[in-house]
C-alpha cells in the first residue's frame, strides 16, 4: 500500500477524527494557523460546491415539502434548545448561562451537510435544516436574548442573506450545473469529492479556531470543566431528543436532525458575543463551548454507526422524505 493510499485509508475510517485534531492545532498553534482564517469565505464556497456534487436533487425536493419535519425541526433548535441551555446553566453557573444560549440560539452550521455525510446521515436534509435555521435566525436569535437577557441585538441580517447567497446558494447552483454537464465524470469520482470536502473542512475549522483564540485572556479553572462536562452531556441529550422526537422518518433521517441541533454556527455565535457582549467576557466561553461540541461528535458518530447496522429492514437506510 502506498503512502497516499495509506492516507486515504485514513480519511476514510477516522473522518470527524481528523476535524477534531484540526480544532486541537488551531488551540495549540494558533499564530501559525490565524491565516488560514482570511480564506474562511472561499473554503465554505468551495466545500458547499464539493459536497453539493454529491447531493441527490430529488431527494432534497421531497424534503422541501414535508414542512411538518421542517417546522418541528426549526422550532427545537431555535426556540427550545436555546431556552433549554440557557435555563440549568442559569440555575448552576449563572456566569456561564449567556454563553449557553448563545451558542443555542444560532442557526446550523453551513457546513452541516458535509458532517452529516460522515455520519451516515441525509446531506440533502441537513443542507435544508441549515438553510432555513439561517434564514429564521435573524428573526428569532434577537427576540430569544430580547426575552432572555434583556438586551436589544440588531442582527446583521442583509450581511447574513448576503453570506448565505454568497457561500451556498452561487456553489449549489455551480454544482447542479456541472452534474448536468458531467454527470458520469462526478460519479465517478464521487469518493474523491469527500476527500476534498473533508481536507478543506479541516483547513476551515483549524483557521477559524485559531482567529478566535488570539486575543483570548480567559483563565480556564477545573470549575469551569466541570460546567463544560455536564452541559455537553446535556448537549448531546437534546441530540438525543431531536432523534426521539422525529420518530415517524428514518434513522438515516433522525440522525441527521440530531446532528443539526447539536452543530451550530460557530461564526454567528461568535459575531454576537464579540458585538453585543464583549462586557462580559463572553467570547472565550463561546470557544470553549464550541470545542466541547466539536468533542461530542465522535462518541455521536459511533452512535449513530450502531443505530445505522442495528436498522430494521422496514427502517431504510436510505429512504426520500414523504410527500
């Protein structure tokens, strides 16, 4: 076996491995790696139009459709979940209660279709739940911490709309365009569009780590990785609701919803804490919460390999959303 085929080997059995040791480089060598963060627009162009390669376009029609799925999703993740994050860390680590619903207020990470890939999950559903937690957001984020906190945040929402034409709605339709033109030529190399996505989304988790690391001046204590422990326990049981809740799809399907709830933006979460929030310290929590997250992703991911091969034969792996 030779040394490339050696590290695709890699690639393929420890995928979210390889972005969580991206995330560990961007902690410990953040100067060397800041750079990469000035490319962060044109990585996300070019990992949407990779992954956007490998989408089933009538498979993520039949999603559009079945609005139930779509609203019982955008409510939980934009509504409860910020609500039920903020409200035990209120009560435990009041300190820590802002950080939380910041984090649980924004919207599915753009990348989300990509990672819900590498989990066995529907990259057609995941794409959809992140667009449309990114165009609620703008409305729902500022009434949720209005609520919450008191505090009135005016949401960058043309610059937001503008980002999302910009870093999805231009590489979809590149995607779409080039599977028309070369349809045999992208299925053939459909296992190298992965590779590409994953090394890229790497690169664009170590440069946007980095960035938010310079600057810090939080002091970490082992108080505060007990209240990080017990949250992301808790984080990954409000996954666990999200697949119990969407009980009527498929694991395939069920897996991905979770994925969404627990997968946030990391960009947004980060603008309002430095924009609105800088007082009280807030955006060095946001990191350590969204390292934490990042964390969680391989002990779901085992999860979900288990729910994957446990699958009943009347529960397909692979099934389009009902109409």
């Amino acid at each position: 076996m030779t040394a490339f085929e050696r590290i695709r080997h890699f690639l393929n059995d420890n995928q979210i491995l390889l972005v969580l040791f991206a995330l560990i480089a961007g902690v410990v060598f953040p100067r060397q790696l800041r750079p990469l963060n000035s490319y962060t627009t044109l990585l996300l162009m070019v990992i949407f139009l990779v992954s956007s390669l490998r989408l089933d376009l009538g498979e993520l029609k039949a999603y559009v459709r079945d609005w139930k799925m779509l609203a019982v999703t955008n409510l939980i993740m934009l509504v409860l979940m910020p609500l039920g994050m903020w409200f035990p860390a209120w009560i435990f680590a009041p300190d820590w209660a802002l950080a939380f619903l910041i984090v649980g207020a924004a919207p599915t990470g753009l990348t989300i279709a990509l990672v819900a890939d590498l989990f066995g999950g529907r990259q057609s559903l995941a794409m959809l739940v992140a667009v449309t937690t990114s165009l609620i957001a703008p409305l729902t984020m500022p009434l949720v911490l209005w609520l919450v906190v008191g505090q009135s945040v005016d949401f960058p929402v043309l610059s937001m709309f503008g980002s999302l034409f910009l870093t999805i709605v231009i590489p979809f339709g590149a995607a779409m365009l080039i599977k028309r033109r070369a349809k045999k030529f992208v299925a053939r190399h459909d296992l190298a569009w992965r590779e590409i996505s994953l090394i890229l989304f790497g690169v664009l988790v170590a440069g946007v780590t980095a960035d938010s690391i310079i600057g810090s001046n939080y002091t970490f204590n082992p108080h505060d990785l007990g209240i990080v422990i017990v949250m992301t326990a808790f984080m990954g049981g409000i996954a666990w609701f999200g697949y119990a809740t969407t009980y009527w799809r498929t694991p395939a399907e069920r897996i991905t919803i979770a994925l969404c709830l627990v997968y946030m933006n990391n960009t947004v979460a980060l603008y309002i804490g430095d924009r609105f929030f800088a007082a009280q310290n807030v955006v060095p929590k946001l990191i350590i919460i969204l390292t934490a997250v990042n964390a969680l992703l391989p002990p779901i991911k085992w999860l979900a390999s288990r729910v994957l091969k446990n699958a009943k034969p009347n529960q397909p792996k692979k099934a389009y959303a009902k109409t």
